[in-house]
C-alpha cells in the first residue's frame, strides 16, 4: 500500500532555499521513500505528539502518518535545533 506525500508549503519553502543539490535531494528521495515506508529505519515518534520525524544529514523531516487516508503530511523541515522550537510553538 502507497501512501501520498503532502508538503506544507513552509516545509516546501525551506528545502527550496537549502544551497546544496546533493542535500536537497537527500531530502527528496528520503520524502519519497516514506510513501513506501512511512516507519523506514531511524524513524522516530516525537513524544507527546502525532508527528514523526527522520533524520537527514543535518536536517529532521518531521510528518504525521494519516493512515486512514493513506496520506503522509510532511509538516516541517529544518535543521536539528530549530525544528524541534518550530513545532513547540505549533503546539
């Protein structure tokens, strides 16, 4: 089963401005390895959330799985430290 991928638009903003190509698309194929594989090894829960999160390089990808539509929502992309501010404030 597939799941479909979603990127908020602030998510999709922050991959377009990341100056390396090899990084950005790091960030692509590990996006779309999660419509295959929404728990791919290294996936982590974040505790008190719905939100999951994968690490690439320097970067956190941080979705929420929505398994009765089949949608992966990728909410957040950012580096370690301020990714992890962004979503305290989201909550």
């Amino acid at each position: 089963m597939k799941y479909s991928i979603m990127i908020l638009p602030q998510a999709r903003r922050f991959c377009k401005n990341i100056t390396s190509r090899s990084e950005r698309n790091k960030i692509s194929d590990a996006i779309e390895q999660l419509a295959e594989n929404p728990y791919p090894e290294g996936s982590k829960k974040l505790k008190d959330t719905n939100l999951w999160r994968i690490t690439v390089s320097d970067y956190r990808i941080i979705y929420s799985i929505e398994k009765d539509e089949l949608v992966i929502m990728v909410v957040k992309i950012g580096k370690r430290n301020d990714v992890y501010k962004a979503i305290m404030d989201l909550m």
